[in-house]
C-alpha cells in the first residue's frame, strides 16, 4: 500500500500499489507540494477522522478532484 500523509503522521489517502495510475502520481506531487509525505507499508490504515484537527491537515487544501475534472472537461 501507499498512503499520503500530512507532516503530523495522519494519513487521508491510500491506494493499493499495483492500482497506481497517472492520476495517482498527480495527487502525490500535488500533496508533496503542501508539505505531505507518501509513505509504503503493507499495513497502513487511515488515520482516525478525528486526528484531522491539527494545523497541517488544517491547512491543506483538497481542491485535487475538482482540478482532474476541469483537466478531463478541457479534454
């Protein structure tokens, strides 16, 4: 597996590694971006909701599905 995870350790996004695609390494790059890490281990888990109140989740913008969209409608 392979998981994102914010600079405080919480993880909000996995995929399973042989599912990986180009829209997978987009998502990567785009959280590397603001600060997160992407970590393998073949057993991570999403971290508890409630652990997302910390300042680097806090901070993050999740604007990543609605730029594919525009990229897919521009298409």
């Amino acid at each position: 597996m392979t998981g994102i995870q914010c600079k405080n350790g919480h993880i909000f996004s996995m995929i399973v590694d042989h599912a990986k695609d180009a829209e997978w390494k987009l998502q990567e790059s785009y959280y590397k971006a603001q600060g997160c890490e992407v970590v393998m281990d073949d057993n991570l888990r999403f971290s508890n909701p409630n652990d997302y109140v910390c300042s680097h989740c806090n901070s993050l913008e999740h604007e990543f599905e609605n730029l594919i969209e525009e990229i897919k409608e521009q298409c």
